[in-house]
C-alpha cells in the first residue's frame, strides 16, 4: 500500500510538470502568433542586418545604410569611397573632391595654395607666405625690421626684437634710461629696471622712504612699509599697538588677541 501511494504521488508530479511544459509551449505560440504581443520580446532583424552586441535592437550590415525599418544599399557617386559605416551617409569624397549636392566635386585650388588635411574650411590652404583674401592666396607684404609670423592671426607678419609695429610699419623702440626692452607686443615694449618707475617716456627712481624696502610686483609705489609699520602718506609710521593687540599677518597692521574685538581704535570684549 505504501508503494503505490508513492507511486500515485509521483505520477502526480509528472503530470503536473506536463500540464505545464504543455501550458508554456501553448503561451509561446500565442506570443509568436501575435505581432504586438512577440515584437516586446523579440528583435525583427531585417534583411542585410544583424543583432547589436549590446542591448536591443539591430544595425545595418557594412555596405548598407538603415532607411525605414530596412537597409538600402549604400551606393558611392563618382570620386568616392565607402566609409564602412551606417553614420551619415556611409560613403565619404576622395581627397581632393568635397560634398556638393549628394555628389563629390573637385575642389579648385587658387594660386599659391595647396590641399588641406582638415575635413573643414574650404579644402585648401595657402601656402606660407600667403594668406587667404576673398577665395584667393594674396603675398603678405613684410615691412622692414619684420619677419613672417606664423600665428593664425593678425597680419602674417611681426616686428623683429626692438621694434613696434605701428600703421603697417616696424618703427624703431626708444628706451628710455635705466629701462629695458621687452618681449610684449602690447604696451610700450619696455619697462623699467628695478628701483624705477615710469613716468611718460622716461624711468625716474623710485623714493623709498625710511623703514621700508623696494617690491619687485611692479604695482604700486614700488615700495612697502617694513614689518611693525603702515603707510602714513609718503612715510612709515611705527604702528603704536593698544592694549590686547598685536601685529597682523600682513605686518602693516593690528588685530586684537582673543576672544578681543576691534572697536573704536581699541580692543574691547563685546
């Protein structure tokens, strides 16, 4: 009797797992037999494609380029080639040829240019020496004491060390005594030596008063108060400390010790 039971059982078992393999093959011919129902769970690959590695969804093969839920053949006009990519329009121009009007046209060099590399622009660049004016390669004219200037920029052209250009000319620097020349191509083209200021087109020396010391940040007086003074007009003044203060960080001026504050010339606990 025990044996059977058992056997009753097990039989049980089995047809429940057959009632439900049954179930799950029935459920998946309805899922196939349904488009709006199977296209959640599957990819309709169209032909000349294949399934992305990554994800969902699918990708044209090379040579072909997706237009609607398919992929069209991708034809290269004359003078081009494939790029072996669906992005944009999968072919590109030869060099030397540009897009124009879903074909490739042969880009027109003016004289005293060449072919650029970029994929940007006109296609062509002058040659040094040159620059571009209105689609056309014009000789950069060098006044004298310049030289040619590489710099995208500007004229084409620069001053030599020691001139300024001025109304398309190079015009000589005048330094004045006790300056120097520098490499800016802005301001004057000089400055003053250390221990000097300008003052219009010459450098007068710079007075330092008593307690304290030339600065080298070009800005200013050109001096500073020494450490334990503060500037009283033109002088250093001993900065008398009251009570509960000392010296600040700067060394111009005080602050109160704490738990003190500031107040009216004094340090008071508030």
């Amino acid at each position: 009797m025990k044996i059977n039971s058992i056997t009753a059982n097990f039989r049980k078992e089995i047809d429940a797992y057959a009632i439900l393999l049954h179930t799950l093959v029935f459920l998946t011919f309805i899922a196939i037999s349904n488009p709006s129902f199977a296209q959640s769970f599957l990819d309709k690959i169209p032909e000349n494609a294949e399934k992305i590695s990554y994800g969902d969804g699918w990708q044209c093969n090379i040579g072909f380029i997706k237009e609607g839920e398919g992929c069209s053949k991708i034809i290269a006009p004359e003078n081009a080639y494939l790029t072996g990519s669906s992005f944009r329009l999968g072919w590109a121009c030869n060099h030397g040829y540009r897009e124009e009007n879903g074909g490739c046209k042969a880009i027109i060099l003016p004289e005293n240019s060449y072919l650029s590399t970029s994929e940007y622009g006109e296609g062509w660049e002058c040659s040094r020496g040159f620059r571009e004016i209105g689609g056309s390669c014009d000789k950069i004219v060098i006044p004298e004491n310049g030289y040619l200037d590489d710099r995208i920029y500007g004229d084409g052209w620069a001053c030599d060390f020691g001139y300024k250009a001025i109304n398309n000319e190079c015009v000589l620097i005048n330094v004045p005594e006790n300056g120097y020349l520098t490499k800016s191509n802005f301001g004057s083209g000089w400055e003053c030596k250390r221990g000097y200021y300008a003052s219009d087109v010459s450098c007068a020396p710079i007075k330092v008063p008593e307690n304290a010391y030339l600065t080298n940040n070009g800005r200013g007086q050109g001096w500073k108060c020494s450490r334990g003074y503060s500037m009283v007009g033109a002088n250093c003044d001993a900065i008398v400390l009251p009570k509960n203060a000392h010296i600040d960080y700067g060394g111009n001026d005080w602050e109160c010790n704490k738990p003190f504050r500031k107040v009216n010339g004094k340090c008071s606990i508030i």
